[in-house]
C-alpha cells in the first residue's frame, strides 16, 4: 500500500515536470521567433523614448543666404542635394525667407536626423531620415480662431479705413473682392461710406499669423446698402456669397480687371487720340496703373489670342459664354499658361501692366464686345449669377440670423464685446 501511494506521487511529480518543460519550451521557441522580426536598434528605442541624443543646430536664416550655404558647415553637398530633391513636391528650399528659422538636427555621430524649416506662423516643412531613406512632409500647428466685429467710415480709400483701425491691407482686398460685382473700389467709393464685417483671425500662442473667412459683410456706398454672407452649399462644399434673400453677389463679369486703378480714359465715340492727335472713337476704358500690376480676367473664359497686336501691343483676348469677349491691351507680359487654348476663372491674373504698342504710358485698356459689337464696360448691365436654390434657402435664413442683426445693430455688438 505504501509503495502504491509512493509511486502515485511520482507519477504526479512526472506529468507536472512535463508541463514545465512543455511550458518553458514553448515560450522560449515563443520568444526565439519574435526577435528576428522586430530587429529593433539600440538607437531606435532611445529614438521612440525621445531620449536619442542629439546635436541641435538653430540658425536664423540671413538676407541674401541660400540653403547650401547655411548647410554646408555641417552637411556635404551631395547630402544637401538630396535634402532638397526629397522636399522640392512639397516646398522649394531654394526660396528660403530671411527671417525664418532651421532646425538642423544631427546624431552624436554627426549623421543627419532631421531638418525644420518654418514657412510661417501656421506651417512648417520636416524633412527625416529613417530605414527608407529620406522623407519630407509638411505640417502645421493648431491655431486658435476668433470671430472679430469691425466697423467704421471711408475717409479715403478703403484700405487707408482698415489700416487706421489696426488692421492689415489684405483684410481690406478680401471685402473688396465679395463685393467686386456690385463696387468698383477706386471708381465708387465716396467720403462717408460706411463699412461692417464679422470675419475670422487666427492666433497660435497669442499671435497674430494671419486672417480667415469674411462670414458676413456690409458696404454702404453713396447711401445704398450691400450685404454679404458666406454660406457653404451642402452638396458641393463650395463657399461662396449671397445677400440676404439667397441672391449671389457674383455676376457675370467683375467690375474691373485692375484692383484700385485709376481710371484716366473712358468709353468714347469721339475721343482725341493721345499720340495721332485726332478724333476717333475709343471703345474701351483706360486703367493707369504701374509697370507690373498684376490684371485680372474679368469672367470665365477661354483664351482665343495672346500675343503682339500691332498698335495695341501686347494683347490678350477671351472668349466667354453668351456671346461677350473681353480685350486686355498695353500689357507688358503674360502670366505663366497664358496661351491660346487655356481657360481662366474671373479673378485669375492672366497679365501685368505695360505701356506696350501705341501708348504714352503704362495703362490698361479694357474692351469688352457683345455679340461682336463694342459695349461700355462701366454702363453694361451684366446678368447676376444663379441665386441659392430653394431647397437651402431656409437653412441659409437660419445660419446668417446673428449675422445679419451684428451687421444692422454695430452698437448692440460693441456693448456686447464691452459686458
């Protein structure tokens, strides 16, 4: 009985033995397997703990500095090169900015790491090596937006308004393009117009990197009231603006292919021509404007003519929908794809300023024909756009409510910013 109980617990003893060794086996087989895989380096690991040591190199990029030589100290050339081929899809580091800052960062062993470089306030180019080689990509950093209220009087030009109340000369070229259809900024404005617009600031660390969205504006010019409020078409996503009863403020043309020109020459049956000194008519309208400025097209349109055109020197023409052309003529140049064939949005740049062909100075002459027929670029009644459809009409009512009681009660919003 006794020898029965003793070979009992041996034979416990051996099966729980087995489990053991089985157990062991496994996880060591277990283990055995997974390291070949991972393959992880010392540096690797101390690089994922953020403790790899490294040498940091900040420079401040000088006036009259290239990329090479702000690297070349600590990078050879061929490296420099390859740093630059890697970001060129993303950003071209030959038009570093003075003022801006690199972050250069090498390993203890004076290999390459990585390089920063920052474009501005809100974005910034990294370029890495890792297993692959190098890769770059751009990122940027979280800023914060405020919704701003600004109003005040045109004692000048608009620009001179915004700048008076702190703010910059962009601002100001935004609400002067919403409501590019309805004003010509340098034609119509007068002493005592009134101007109010709620619109975005974007801030990082307190601040100021640069402007937003207008969300709603409002123009009073020679005692008639315009409006503006964005809205985003839910099907599309396109942003665009409207007055308060869904009319789109976009027409078919833009008032004007110059951002504040003067105009010096208008539309004319009978004008005395400035260098043959004789009467004839003058079917377009004269812009004077500085060498170089950049000239807009006017509408959505296909180029059917760029090139020199005799007394009209360089010119280009487009072709729109519904019979209209417009003419550019005078300019100095074109603007890189401008060829016969391409097409153009209104407001895209498609030439600048010149004094090209017949002409006393630099001048844009803008002609703009109907049917064949010469018309008055500053007297055409142009058709509007398609207003908002219906079906987003009430949606639209809802979201500019706010908007449009800020816009009509300013002193209601000022008390509100004070409490």
């Amino acid at each position: 009985m006794r020898l029965k109980r003793i070979g009992y617990i041996v034979f416990i003893a051996i099966i729980i033995s087995g489990f053991l060794i089985f157990y062991l086996f496994s996880r060591s087989s277990s283990i055995d397997r997974k390291l070949p895989e991972q393959k992880i380096s010392r540096s690797a690991i101390l690089e994922r703990e953020n403790i790899l040591p490294l040498k940091e190199h900040k420079i401040t990029i000088p006036q009259g500095k290239t990329i090479a030589d702000l690297l070349s100290p600590f990078l050879p050339y061929q490296l420099i090169s390859e740093l630059l081929a890697t970001s060129r899809p993303l950003y071209n580091l030959n038009r570093i900015m003075a003022g801006h800052s690199l972050i250069l960062k090498l390993l203890e062993s004076g290999d390459f790491h990585s390089l920063t470089y920052e474009i501005d306030k809100a974005a910034y180019l990294e370029i890495r090596k890792d297993n692959d080689g190098f890769s770059a990509s751009l990122k940027t950093l979280p800023l914060e937006k405020r919704i701003c209220f600004l109003s005040g009087e045109i004692k000048g030009s608009l620009i001179e308004a915004l700048n008076l109340l702190g703010e910059k000369d962009y601002l100001a070229l935004s609400l002067a393009e919403i409501f590019a259809w309805e004003i010509d900024f340098y034609l119509d404005l007068r002493i005592g117009d009134s101007f109010a617009l709620i619109f975005e600031k974007n801030y990082r660390e307190n601040e100021f990197v640069g402007y937003g969205n207008i969300l709603a504006a409002q123009i009073i010019n020679q005692g008639k009231k315009y409006q503006a409020f964005r809205f985003i078409h839910p099907e599309s996503g396109r942003a665009d603006y409207f007055d308060a009863q869904g009319r789109s403020l976009r027409k078919a043309f833009l008032r004007s292919p110059i951002k504040y020109a003067r105009i010096t020459s208008r539309y004319s049956h009978r004008r005395l021509h400035p260098i043959q000194k004789i009467y004839r008519p003058h079917y377009g309208v004269d812009y004077a404007a500085p060498i170089g400025t950049p000239v807009q097209a006017t509408a959505d349109g296909l180029v059917t003519f760029a090139g020199w055109n005799g007394a009209s020197g360089r010119m280009i023409r487009l072709r729109h929908k519904n019979g209209y052309e417009t003419l550019y003529l005078h300019l100095r140049n074109f603007a890189p794809g401008i060829k016969v064939g391409a097409r153009v949005k209104a407001g895209d740049i498609i030439g600048y300023v010149g004094s090209s062909g017949e002409s006393t100075g630099p001048h844009l002459d803008y002609r703009i024909t109907y049917h064949g027929r010469y018309i008055n670029p500053l007297a055409w009644r142009f058709e509007p756009a398609e207003p908002l459809p219906a079906e987003y009409l009430e949606a639209f009512k809802n979201e500019i409510k706010f908007y449009e009681f800020t816009l009509n009660n300013p002193l209601w919003f000022a008390r509100l910013l004070i409490s």
